[in-house]
C-alpha cells in the first residue's frame, strides 16, 4: 500500500521521509527484506526535474532530508541485507548518470565523474554539494567500505561486482577499496594496467595507489611504470591540440617542455619510492619547472579561477604608481605552452584593479599617466576606482575624467587585435562599458558624488557612449540573456541606464540651488542632452534594440519622477500599440512591471497598459524576452492596487485577469494577500479588510458556481493564508475556512492552519473539529497526519474538555476515524 501510494507522489513532507525511512529499517530488521528494499527504491526514486531541464534531477522530498535518509538508515539496511542494498545504491547512481548525460550511449563507460566528483574519497575538490549523483557516489563508497570492514562481503567480490557496472566511477570506488583494503598482488595488477595510468579518469585514485604501494609493488612492476614515464606521452595528440589553440605547429622547444612538464608530475606521484638516479632526474626537472601543483588530479578547482599575473598584489604595492605604469609598458606577456595558465595582460589588471581600489586618491591623481596604456589596464583602473566608489572612498574625479574623455575619442576596434582565453581585451568596447559603470556610480548621492561642477565635462563622455555598436541585432540574437540582463552587459545598454542616473544626479544638485524648484519642475527642458538621447533611442528606425527598449520599461518610474508630463507623452513610444512593434511592448512592460513596486501614480499613467497585460495572460511570445514569473507579478502589482481601492472589484482590469489567470496564478494572488495581511505589523483598517472580504466572498461564489470547480480548488484553498493572519474576525474568519474546506478538501499551509484551530478551539470547538474533519478525510492516504499529530492532539484535547456536548461527540468520532486509518496513538484520548 505504501509503495504503491508512494508512486503517486509529487511531493513528500516532513517529517514522512523520516518516517518512511525507519520504516524500511523496520521492515528488514522483522524478515520482510523485498518488502524494504522495494520501500526504499520508490522512497529514493529520482527524476527529470522537468521536460525544459531533464539534465537536472530531483526526488520525492529535499535533498538535505535525502541525504539524511542515505546517512541515517541506509547504513542499517545493510547490515540487514548487503548485497541487495549496494545493488539498490548502484542502481540509483547509474540512473543518475543516465538522466544527467542523456546523450551518453548506451555501452559508453565515460560518466566524466572526475570533473563531477575529482575524489572519492571526502575532499574539498568535491564541491558539487546537494546533487544526486555526488550524493550517490558517497553512498555507494560508504556502504561498499561498512560491510567489507565489518567482513559482511569479501572485499574481492565487491571489487568485482564494482568493476562490472557499467560506468567509471564505480571503477573509482573499486580502487579506493583496493587503496584500503586491497591484497599488493591486486594493487599491482591495477599500477600496471596502462589504461588506468593514461586515462585521465582515474588520475586521482591511480594517484592514491602509486603514492602508497609504488615501493611496496615488485621490481618488475616499477621499471614498467618508469618505462612509460621514459617513453612520455603521444606527443601527435599534444601537437593536434597545439595547432586546434594557436593555428599553428608546436617548436621543439614547446614540445621538449610538454614532454618535460608530464613527465615530472607523472614522477611526483611516487616520489617518495624513486631509486637515486630516478630521485636526481625528477628533481632536475623541479629545478627547472618548480614543484607540480596536484599532479594527483586531472584539474584542480580553487576558490578563484583567473588568468595569472607576473606581479603579485605585494609586488605591486611596493612599486610607485609610476613604476607601475613603467612596468605595465614595457611588460609583455610569453607564448603559453597551452596548458598551465601563464601571465596575461588581463591577470596582470585584475592585480591592477584590486591596488586601485585600495588607494584610489593616488592612482586617480595620476589617472593621465595611464594613457596610452593597453585597454586591458585602463579597465582595470576604472573598475578599481568603481570598487573605490562604492565602497565610499573619495578621490579627485578630474583627472578620471580627463582620462574617460580621451578613451572615448579613440576608435572602438584595435586593427589586427587578437584575444584569446581572456587574456586581453578584444577592443577599447570593454573600457567603454567600465566608463559608464563608473560613471552611474558616481552619479549616486554620497560623499564620492562627481561635482556638479563637470556636468558638461561628463556628459561629453556620456554622450558618445549611447551611441556605441554594442549590442548589435547579432548580438542580441546569438545572447542567451533576457534583454534587461544584457542591458547591463553592454555599452550602449549600460550606458542608456547611466543617462537616466546622469538625469537623477543633474535634478539633485537643481535642489541645491536658488531656483532650484523651478529647474526641477521644468524637468527634461533643464536637461535638454538627456530628452534628446531619450527620445532618439526611441525611435525604431534609429534603435530597433529590444536589450534599450527593456531599460524604458524597467526606469519608466524615474521618468515619471523626473518629468512626468514627458513621460505620459511617451507612454506610446515606450509601450507602443502597433502590432509590428509589440514585441517592443513585450520587453519594456516585462522589465517594468518585473523590477517595480505598484506605484499608485504610475498606474494612472499606465492603466491602458495594464489593460493589454491582463488580456496578454498566459499568451508572451517569447520567455527569453522577459523575466520569469511576469503574470505573478502582474497579480502582485493588482493585488496591491485593490487592496489600496485604486481598482474595485468590478473593474474591467480586475474581472479580466480574474477570468484568464491560470489555476497557479489566481492561488498566488490569494495566498499573496493571505501573505501580505500575515506581514503586516499592528491592525488593517476595517476599510481595508472589509474590500478584502469582498473579494474572497465573491471568488468563492464563482468557484461554486463553477461548471469545471477542480480549477478553482488550489485559489479557495489558498484562503489558509487569510485564516492564520490574525486580522479578521474570528467567527468570519473560521466560518470562510470551513467553506473553503468544503469545497476544496484541502489547505495552505495546512499544519499552520490547524496550529491556528488549535488557539480557536476553546472559544469554537464545534466549527475547529469540523474543519478538522474534512481536513483528516481529505488527507486520504493518512501521511499528513504525522505532520499534524503534534497540534492535532492538542486541538483535539482542547475540544474534548470544552462544555460542547456536540462538539466533544465529533472529536470522538474523529478520533475513532484516526484510530480506522491505523493512528493508534489517539486510543487514549477516548479514555
């Protein structure tokens, strides 16, 4: 019963999986092994998280409470049964493989777990926290180590058993068994096996063996393995790979030290058991190369992965600021060998970035020393005095700006300029984009504001940069950002925020003032460079760019605030109507109604626009174009409204979206005001709660009334929200409950809904247990209950002492259908 129940779950609670768990235990502890085993495989099952991301995966319950259930009670089922149990854990490991590579083919043995699980042992290179497969791996690894040490299985037979599952890693586990507890003849034999020494997808155990057992293997075993280190790798694989990267063939030189690289990290595996002369050539090549760093593994993560520097941010910080240019001049960074990471240009700024950001009054004091310099540098620069600025640290901004002013003066394209891996900038684009980063940064009201001072000096930089190529329609076609993201990722799109920034900071210093009111009321006429951008961007023929349109839409309420009747003239521009451009009424309503709080006075101006909204429901053209979960926030923008009386509920915005929202969306909305009440600090006003009343009463009615009543019964039970808000009267509030029960069986959040029955039982017992009631039928398999019991009992408690004859008779025959349904623990509430 509970298997095949358990098979129809989306979802398991807490504290189920627990229970389920000691369940099995139970099971195979009594004799009923099958029964177990087969209880766990359905407990444990795993599956696509959904069509759009089958690659990912997901189970019945959390995965922190999964791995609780493999830590816990997996270990005692093997102590039960072994064998069935490591079968039970290779099985889901293999499963997980398979639906995380679906392109793998059916007899391919690479699972690529050395990238997903670099040890298989417990170590900080395993960094892939909470998902299956690495969670699968330990479990195997634990329960294969527990019966062989605790001698319930030959550790022979689980190595062979291992070997003869289908992918890799079980071959990993088979040699970190061996590592702990396998005879030197098998040690052996495995040192030996070349394809074990080449394959880089057992380097790390391979790593273990010959670290520990090199010395301890025959005298014929080792000279074969130092035959192969002699001999060296397949230098034509070396040169295919050399030529794919650079476009052209390796020198003896590069191949001499290719050759020189493997060989000594092949060696430092065994150092420790080398014979002299081996010893003194492996030392020759550390001398000449340095010690390897993890030759134990085929990649090694660190906590940062970034091209290198030739100067250490020590190094760095005893240079002068002249030096340092000197150095940034005159350094030029060697041919890579294609392997190890070597000094670049771009290791060397991020160096550079990070100085800056800790002495900015010096360096921007000697911004102008910079020109010249490769963009690569001046981004850094910049990008450290942005980190300077942010953190609130001062400097002089005119020299910056003088430096900002001749980098916009130079041509975008760098003729016969070639990047690779990162390691310098392609174009001056990169430095243009950090321009206008910093200069929204320094936009902001703080202590590090640019002076009002060198507004034409800015806008002179500004300017040119809403101008910039980037994003071209390529780009935004190859991109895979939504086109607010990409806004921030490009020059032209970042700098179109900063334009609006620049207006917010030119209103601010208005302020200060004598007319300054007058400035700030005359709004754009006061800053005619910003209303004339503005206004050229949003004209399709010059900008067809949905990655600009998207900033209109997400800064529509700043243009309100900065010139409101600009921005109502606008509104068919931003938000146009044409059916050829709607597309651009797509990308800049997505990002508005996304990024923003509801805003009474932006919603006058826009009421047309939430019009076309709500008929749009479920209908968006593309989910690239706008961020996700755009109706939900169309329901949060509604919600807000009513709930303040901007809209009634015989609007034709609100009865529209009522009658086109999705059964998901509309069980939002409910739950967001149930929510929304709950948050709220002290009482609502009886205006408030009642407009609110007559919105659930009216839901209600019309679910009733309903020819299809299943697709209201998520909304009505999401009044749970509404019930466990402490606002409303009690008697109202307990009453909706039990007609929201009836009709939808169920509620949201349930367990917090009987803790609340539980407060209201002493005052109505009679209406708390026929709540009750519905709520234990409708919990038709009975597992709801264990979450309950704690409440549960105390509700049930309260009732039964209470001085309702009736209400105590009901709480008894509950009582008995829980005792029906095998909940013994309520016996002796009926003594």
């Amino acid at each position: 019963k509970e298997i095949k129940w358990l098979s129809q779950q989306n979802h398991l609670y807490f504290p189920l999986p627990e229970k389920l768990g000691a369940l099995i235990v139970h099971l195979a502890k009594g004799g009923e092994v099958d029964t177990a085993i087969k209880l766990a495989r359905s407990l444990l099952e795993i599956f696509p998280e959904s069509k759009e991301s089958p690659h990912r995966l997901e189970a019945r319950f959390d995965s922190w409470d999964y791995e609780d259930i493999l830590k816990k009670y997996i270990p005692e089922l093997a102590n039960t049964t072994p064998w069935q149990t490591l079968e039970l854990l290779c099985n889901l490991l293999e499963t997980a493989i398979r639906l995380s590579h679906p392109d793998l083919e059916e007899n391919n043995p690479e699972d690529f777990s050395y990238i997903w699980r670099p040890a298989i042992e417990d170590h900080e290179q395993n960094r892939s926290f909470g998902d299956f497969k690495d969670l699968f791996v330990t479990a195997v690894r634990n329960v294969a180590k527990q019966i062989v040490s605790e001698k319930l299985i030959q550790p022979s037979d689980v190595v062979n058993y291992l070997e003869k599952r289908p992918f890799k890693v079980f071959k990993r586990i088979a040699l970190y068994l061996l590592w702990h507890f396998g005879e030197i003849s098998q040690i052996e034999v495995c040192l030996t096996d070349k394809s074990l020494f080449e394959d880089l997808s057992f380097r790390h155990e391979y790593a273990l063996l010959a670290r520990d057992y090199f010395k301890k293997v025959s005298q014929e075993a080792q000279q074969k393995i130092l035959s192969w280190i002699e001999k060296g790798p397949d230098l034509a694989n070396f040169e295919k790979r050399w030529k794919e990267r650079h476009k052209k063939s390796p020198t003896q030189k590069d191949k001499e030290r290719y050759l020189e690289h493997w060989q000594r990290d092949r060696l430092a595996l065994m150092k420790a058991s080398l014979s002299p002369k081996w010893k003194a050539f492996y030392d020759s090549l550390v001398a000449k190369y340095g010690e390897p760093e993890h030759p134990d593994f085929a990649s090694y993560s660190v906590s940062w992965v970034g091209p290198a520097s030739p100067k250490t941010q020590e190094e760095l910080l005893q240079m002068s600021i002249d030096e340092i240019v000197a150095f940034l001049k005159s350094w030029t960074p060697s041919v890579t060998d294609g392997f190890a990471p070597t000094p670049s240009k771009e290791g060397l700024g991020r160096i550079l970035s990070k100085i800056v950001s800790e002495k900015p009054s010096q360096f921007a004091e000697k911004a102008l020393a910079f020109k010249d310099l490769d963009p690569t540098y001046i981004r850094h620069l910049l990008s450290g005095l942005n980190e300077a600025v942010k953190a609130n640290k001062t400097f002089d901004w005119k020299p910056v700006i003088s430096l900002c002013q001749w980098v916009v003066t130079l041509s975008r394209e760098i003729p016969e300029r070639v990047s690779e891996m990162m390691d310098q900038d392609p174009h001056w684009g990169w430095a243009r984009k950090e321009i206008a980063h910093l200069l929204e940064s320094g936009f902001k009201k703080a202590e590090t504001e640019i002076s009002f001072e060198l507004r034409n000096e800015v806008w002179a930089i500004l300017e040119p940069l809403t101008d910039d190529p980037e994003p071209t329609p390529e780009y935004e076609n190859k991109s895979s950002m939504k086109p607010i993201n990409l806004s921030i990722n490009t020059v032209r799109g970042q700098a179109i925020h900063t334009v609006i920034q620049y207006a917010l900071w030119c209103r601010r210093n208005f302020q200060k003032l004598p007319n300054g009111e007058e400035k700030v009321l005359g709004g754009f006429k006061k800053m005619p460079e910003v209303r004339e951008v503005l206004e050229k961007h949003l004209n399709p023929e010059v900008d067809s760019s949905l990655t600009i349109r998207s900033v209109y839409g997400q800064k529509f309420p700043l243009l309100v605030f900065l010139d409101e009747k600009w921005a109502k003239s606008h509104v068919s521009k931003i938000f146009p109507s044409e059916k050829d451009n709607h597309i651009f009424w797509e990308v800049a309503w997505g990002a508005y109604i996304a990024f923003w709080r509801p805003y009474d006075e932006v919603f006058e101006i826009l009421y047309k626009e939430y019009e076309k909204a709500v008929n749009k429901i479920g209908t968006w053209d593309s989910k690239k174009l706008h961020p996700p979960h755009i109706d939900e926030a169309l329901a949060k923008h509604l919600m807000t409204f009513y709930w303040r009386g901007k809209i009634a509920i015989d609007d034709p915005i609100f009865k529209t979206f009522w009658d086109k929202t999705s059964e998901e969306v509309s069980a939002y909305a409910i739950k967001l005001i149930g929510r929304s009440l709950k948050r709220t600090e002290g009482k609502v006003s009886s205006v408030i709660l009642e407009r609110l009343k007559a919105l659930w009463e009216v839901r209600l009615q019309i679910a009733k009334e309903s020819e299809h009543p299943e697709k209201y019964k998520k909304e009505i039970a999401s009044f749970g929200w509404w019930f466990i808000s402490d606002k409303f009267d009690e008697k109202w509030v307990i009453g909706q409950l039990f007609e929201a029960l009836k009709f939808s069986s169920s509620i949201d959040p349930d367990y917090l809904v009987i803790e609340k029955l539980a407060v209201l039982a002493s005052n109505y017992p009679k209406e708390s247990i026929l709540c009750l009631n519905i709520m234990v039928e409708g919990d038709q398999e009975g597992w709801k209950v264990y979450r309950w019991r704690g409440q549960l009992k105390k509700l049930l408690l309260t009732v039964l002492k209470s001085h309702d004859p009736e209400a105590q008779e009901l709480a008894k025959s509950l009582i008995n259908k829980l005792l029906a349904k095998g909940h013994l623990e309520f016996r002796k509430f009926l003594n």
